[in-house]
C-alpha cells in the first residue's frame, strides 16, 4: 500500500483506454482523491499520459502502479517436477522457447503457482515483451512518473478476492465490450485469458462467449469436475444468459468509497481499488516491473523503515571508522615512544663516537657481537660476557640506587663503571658482586663524587674465577 503521507497513483492501460485514480494513505484503506479516464484515439501513449495528469490535478505522486489488459500478455501453463521460484526462473525461458512465436529473449517472464501437482508445481507464465515495455517506461518518464509496479489487469482483484475467502471461482472481469476471464482453484490463480473484443456484443455472441469460458475451462490442466458447478463471478456488466452451468454472482469485492466512480466506472474503479489496497509484500504475483525495468529511486525516496535502515548504517559506519582512526593514531603515538626510548638507550649504550643510524638494528648488531664474544670466552673454561652481565644484574641489589654506564671485558678481567648515591652502596656493589661464583675477586679501582651533583662515580674490576 502507500508509504508515509504520499500518494499513490493506480493507472491501468487496456484497449482503447487509460484510467488513473489517485490514493491518499488512510486507515484502513487508502482513500481515492481523483480519477480520470482519456481514450486513445490512435494518439501516442506519451500525449494521453499527459492529459491524463492535467486532469488529475498537481497533487504530487510517489508510487506509480500500472496494470496492463491481459490481451497484451501471453500466458502459459507449465508443469515442473520442482518448487523453488529460482530453479523455476531458471528453467521457465528454456521451457516456453518452443511455445511462443517470438525469440525468448524478447520477451519478459513471470510466473505464479498455480497449484500442486505429484511432484512439483504447476506454473501460470505470464510473457511481456520487452520492446513494449521499454515504450511504456519512457511514456511515463516524460510526464515524470516512475512505475513502482507493472502488472495484469484484474490479477490483484482476484488475488482480494481469494483473500476474503473465496477458494474456487470464474472471474469474467468485462470492460467496453473486452472480457478477461480468470480462473481460481484450491486458493491460486490457475489461469488467465482475454475472451471478447469489441465496442458491444452483437447478436448470439454471449452464447459465443459462454462456449469460450466452457472451452477455457476444459482446457486448463487443472480441469476438475467442481468447476461445471463454481461460481462465476462477474465484474462489471454480464451478458450471459441465466441458463448456464455456473452459478452467476456479482463481484463480492468493494469499489472504493467517494464519488469518483461516475468516471471511471464501478467495475474499472474496483480493479484499480483492489491495486491501491495489495500489501506491499504480498508473493506470488505477477510484476514485470524488475530487472532492467525496476525503479532506482534514491535511498531516502521511500522514507520509512528503509531511511532508518540506510541511517543506522550509516552511524554503524561512522562509529567504526571513529574506532579505527582512534586505535591508529594510538599505535603511531606508542610506535613514536618505542623509537624514542631505542634512541636513548642507544645512546646510552653505543660508545660516545657511534653514529646512530637505526637503533633497533645497532642494538642487535651489538648484542650478536657479544653473543659471540661470549662464545670465545666460554670456549677456554671462562664465563659468557652475556652471562656475566646477567650475574652482574642478579647480584647488584634492586633497592641500592646503582646505575652503569660502561661494561669493558677482556682475558684478564671485566671492568665496570657506573655511578650511585653515597660511598657506602659502592662498598655494598662490590661485596655482593664478590660473593658470586664468576669472580675470584672484586676491587674498587675508584670512587670519587662527581664535581656536578651529589652522586658518586665509581670504577670497579672484576677478575674471573678460573
């Protein structure tokens, strides 16, 4: 039905005609504003399109549907050992390739179940063709409507028909002299066939017409005995005679209320009512408005649930690149940081005289070349330089304020140098270092206070154990 507070525009195009009335939303059925109806005349459908909206007022449109006469379709019944609507799309165009007079790829399908069959599903095909409904898309864009919806003329009344109850009936849906009959059976629509053309019957023709809904019924794969006693519902005038073997009953459907009926007439506004009042998602019917030919209105054109959905998505997104950015620029600032800190203790590591080109590589350019320094010293009985330092680290106490500035090693002996606070923790350095197994002795080689600051700097040798 209609979206939001818009109009919705219903229009049908059959025979010598165009009909249109328009729909304001309103509870529980959409409320009619206008009609109009505009003959052909051998005119072009673009200039009857056009006076068809002067007539209809400027009231603005944001749903267009259109219903087209069933004489511009060709339909086709179809069993298929399958029920899935992709398979069935997929193997529809290979099906009918045989059965229609044109290429297939001229023509655009559509199908609706049409009932059960062991196994599988009988199909009711609906065939357009394209070139016709390429015209009918630029007539309506140059008067500025956009359809939302193409369909067959009558289907949707007979779809309101089966949803108020009625499970098995004949539809002879008439209009100036041009019948369609539709056939419902066990809840679907089984089939679909214009009958009679022309401005008014002529003598004998209703017996010709009763022959035709005998011989379309008998012919339909669905056949059953139940239909020679269905009703047959009539939507419009019925030029059949009592004496039939259906049960004739007027259109139990409503017309839509107000009093734009006179116009159009009762039976054409019900059709076009019927197309006002579908629900928007309701499956299994007949559109042709998809494809190459589906509306590609804006994302907030239909408003609703689909802007909110389109927002929602929209803040998803934004939050997300929020929450990147925010963890990107946090990484940079800790990667600044590391870089800062391999910088310094570089420099407090490299000798005054190094370059520092990239600290992370020197820094392991230097621990490899200890590594292996370590790894001759240890070849003749003496203790790795990396073990050494790792004593050296152990021993030293980590409450006593002691920092190193230079580690020098060779065959005779280690040399240390640092500073600290106060005399006494040079006295203890030395005693713990003394107590571990890698030095036979430990000697304070000087200890003198800095001439800038209060702490002391103090020089240590260190003899390995042999």
């Amino acid at each position: 039905m209609t979206r939001g507070n818009s109009n919705l525009l219903c229009m049908e195009i059959a025979g010598d005609t165009v009909a249109a009335a328009l729909f304001a939303p309103a509870a529980p059925q959409p409320r009619p504003l206008a009609a109009a109806v505009v003959a052909r005349d051998g005119r072009p459908l673009s200039q009857c399109l056009a006076e068809l909206r002067r007539r209809l007022g400027q009231a603005p449109v944001e749903r267009c549907l259109v219903a087209l006469g069933a004489e511009r379709f060709s339909f086709r019944t179809v069993s298929l050992p399958f029920a899935e609507p992709r398979k069935i799309a997929m193997v529809l165009p290979m099906e009918l390739a045989e059965q229609v007079p044109q290429a297939i790829d001229e023509l655009l399908i559509d199908f609706t179940l049409a009932g059960a069959a062991d196994p599988g599903v009988t199909v009711l095909a609906a065939l357009l063709p394209r070139l016709l409904l390429a015209e009918l898309h630029e007539a309506l864009a140059e008067v500025g409507w956009r359809p939302s919806s193409i369909t067959v003329a009558g289907f949707d009344l007979a779809r309101s028909l089966l949803s108020r109850g009625e499970r098995d009936f004949l539809l002879l849906d008439g209009e100036a002299g041009r019948f369609t009959l539709i056939l419902a059976h066990e809840g679907r629509v089984a089939g679909i066939r214009p009958l009679f053309a022309g401005a008014a019957l002529a003598a004998g023709a209703e017996a010709e017409l009763t022959d035709e809904i005998r011989r379309t019924v008998l012919a339909s794969p669905l056949a059953d005995p139940a239909f020679s006693g269905m009703s047959l519902l009539h939507n419009g005038h019925c030029p059949l005679a009592a004496a039939v073997p259906w049960h004739l009953r007027p259109c139990p459907a409503a017309a839509a209320p107000g009093e734009i009926s006179g116009e159009l007439g009762e039976a054409r506004l019900r059709r076009l009512f019927a197309m006002a009042a579908r629900p928007p998602r309701e499956g299994q019917r007949l559109e042709f408005c998809r494809g190459e030919f589906a509306p590609r209105p804006s994302l907030w054109r239909g408003g609703g649930r689909r802007g909110w959905a389109v927002l929602a998505m929209a803040l998803v997104a934004l939050v997300a690149a929020g929450l990147f950015g925010y963890d990107y620029f946090r990484l940079v600032a800790q990667r600044d940081d590391l870089q800062r800190r391999l910088a310094a203790t570089f420099a407090e590591t490299a000798p005054p005289g190094s370059r520092m080109v990239d600290p992370v590589r020197q820094l392991q350019v230097m621990i490899r070349e200890l590594e292996t320094a370590g790894a001759r010293g240890g070849a003749s009985g003496q203790a790795a330089v990396v073990d050494v330092l790792a004593e050296i680290s152990l021993r030293i106490p980590a409450q006593l304020e002691v920092r190193v500035a230079r580690f020098a090693a060779d065959g005779e002996m280690y040399l240390l140098k640092g500073s600290t606070g106060d005399y006494n923790t040079v006295e203890a350095v030395r005693a713990a270092l003394e107590r571990s197994p890698l030095f036979s002795a430990v000697s304070i080689a000087a200890a003198t206070r800095e001439e800038r600051g209060p702490r002391v700097g103090f020089e240590m040798k260190l003899f390995p154990a042999r």
